[in-house]
C-alpha cells in the first residue's frame, strides 16, 4: 500500500525539488504507481529521475539480457553481470538511489501481460518500442484511461511521443498586453476557466488550459490540418526538422532492442522509402527528404549514446512531474531531438 502523503521525513529530504515544483506535485507523484517498459539507455534515464524525485512506486519490466553494449548506455550493471538478466543485474543499484521508493522488477516479456496488468499503474513509460508495439500498448492505456509516454533513442537523435488523453493543467500569462480570454488555445487546447492574480506587482490570469491527445495510430494519418495550423504556408512548412519524418519511419522498422549492435543492419534505401511515405502522409514538402541525412540515422538506428538519453529522459521526467503537478503545458505530442544541430522541437501531429 502506497502512502498519498508526505511524512515529516520526506518533507525534508525533498525540500528543494518541493520549492521548485510544488507541494502538490510531490504528492501526487508519492502517490503514484508507475511501469517503466524496457531498461534502454533513457529508460535508466528516467528510471533515475523517478527514483530521485520520490515516486510512490515503480515496477521496471524487461526480459533481455545484459550485453557488453549495455556498458555503455546503463549505468545500473557492470561487466560482471553481462549475460544476467537486465532487470536483476540493475535491481539493487536502481534500489539505492533511494529506499523509500517501492520498486519492483520484472523478466516477463510484456507483451504476455494480460490487459489488468496494467490496471495497477496510473502512469506508464515505454522505451525502445516499435509502431507495432506502441500501438498495441497505446491502445491499452487508452482503453485503461492511463496516461503514455513513448520514447526512443537513435545515436545522436530520439524522439518523445506523449498521449494523456486529455489533461487539464494550471498555466499563469501576463494579463498585459493582450488578456488571455475563455475559449480556444490552440487546435488542441482551450481555456476553461480564468483567476486573475497578482505576484510581485505584476498582474497575471491563472488559466485552466485543457489538453486533448491523439493515440500514437493517429500520427501515422494524413495530419495535415493539424501541421497546417503551425505551419500555415509552404516557406514554414519546409522549416520542419527533417529528423521528423526519418524517426517516424524507423518506428515502422521492428525494434532491435535485446540484439548486439553488430547485428543490427538498417537499408538506407529501404529505410528512404518509408520516409517518402511518411512525407506523402503528412504533406509535407518532398524537399525535406535528405538522404545524406537517412543514410546517416540508418547507420546510428538503435545506437544507444548516452548523453542523448540524458536528455530525452530528462524532458520526459520533467513533463512527467509537470503532469502530476497539473502545472504547465504538457508536451503535445511528438518531441524531436536532433543532436547535431541541438534542436529540439515539439510537433503537434
């Protein structure tokens, strides 16, 4: 049984992250139960983060096995337990980062999992997945009306895809110049309630911003209505990442996860072809098409590089504590990291 309250004990050693995000937010998430699906790279990430922050519990379900890659990208193991399973060899190290959280690990293959499984959690966290199997777990979460983050590392590149269904969250505007009004936000936003306030002499309005999501099969659909209102003429059009419609298909490529990296082998042609489709779908301009820059991610596709976890599992926690403190603007919906450029830009899809 999970405490929804704070002791006195905790209060203290989570004062500073308490003055940052809020008394509401620690509590929330002392309260929360949350399954973390594959022990990557960014999943330790996250896994860190959560332990760190004072989740109530976490339950990390993996059925690989430690390969000498894994040195590199999982700080939870040594050399000594390569061949161990993952979850096992990291369990203890992942434990004292911090006693007080409820941790629980797994072997079993998820996809064996009937759907009350994930009835317990009211949070969960998929890394390293393909479109076949983020779907199929998206559609469990929305079914389960469980919020979903997806996300996934490519070398210097990686992405986050993010489905809460719908959320309302607190967000503070200036009442000056132009007041924020009841109504419409955005395509997938809308204001539902407004308090003025005033914080250090300066007049602010207190938003209730409600938040719809689609399910990660809806992305791979003509969204063009959507990109259109971001990116309403063709010059805008072509300032979107190339990066975006590359990640979108090497998630129609099976998962190579559990697999050494010399085994790994992605056809950059075939890997471009699945690019055009994605362009076609989501009309964007054929231009966007670099395959110097496919060739590139079809040699990195499924390289772990751990700085580039770092980040991305960064960003999720922290969207992640945002949500359970119902502070912000959650990301909406699909994050793209590029690494070479050091852009990191939200499309809503």
């Amino acid at each position: 049984m999970i405490s929804k309250t704070l002791s006195e004990d905790e209060i203290k050693l989570y004062d500073r992250q308490i003055r940052l995000w809020g008394m509401e937010a620690q509590t929330r998430m002392r309260g929360s139960r949350v399954l973390v699906v594959n022990l990557t790279s960014v999943g330790c990430e996250v896994v860190k983060n959560l332990m760190l922050g004072g989740i109530g519990a976490i339950t990390v379900i993996d059925s690989f096995k430690v390969l000498d890659q894994d040195l590199n990208a999982n700080f939870f193991i040594d050399k000594t337990q390569v061949g161990q399973p993952k979850v096992l060899a990291a369990e203890a190290r992942i434990k004292d980062l911090n006693p007080r959280v409820n941790l629980t690990v797994s072997t079993d293959d998820w996809q064996e999992k009937p759907e009350d499984y994930f009835l317990s959690y009211n949070l969960i966290v998929a890394t390293g997945l393909d479109k076949t199997q983020l779907t199929r777990l998206n559609a469990i979460t929305r079914k389960l009306k469980i919020p979903f983050y997806a996300t996934g590392t490519h070398g210097l590149y990686g992405y986050i895809f993010v489905d809460l269904i719908e959320h309302e969250s607190s967000v503070k505007y200036e009442k000056n110049p132009t007041p924020k009004k009841v109504g419409e936000l955005s395509p997938t936003s809308e204001i539902v309630s407004i308090t003025e306030v005033v914080e250090n002499d300066v007049e602010l309005q207190n938003c209730i911003v409600k938040t719809r999501f689609v399910p990660l099969s809806e992305i791979f659909i003509n969204n063009y209505d959507k990109l259109k209102y971001y990116f309403p003429t063709p010059r805008k059009l072509k300032k979107i990442s190339p990066v975006l419609p590359i990640l979108l298909a090497l998630l129609e490529i099976p998962s190579q996860i559990g697999k050494p990296i010399e085994d790994v082998a992605i056809d950059a042609k075939e890997l471009e072809s699945k690019v055009a489709e994605v362009v076609s779908r989501l009309k964007l301009p054929e231009e966007i098409i670099r395959p110097e820059l496919v060739e590139k991610l079809a040699q990195q596709a499924f390289c772990e590089f751990q700085p580039v976890s770092a980040i991305i599992g960064g960003a999720v926690s922290q969207d992640l504590i945002n949500m359970l403190g119902r502070r912000e603007l959650p990301l909406n919906n699909f994050v793209v990291l590029d690494g070479f450029t050091n852009e990191m830009p939200i499309y809503t899809l």
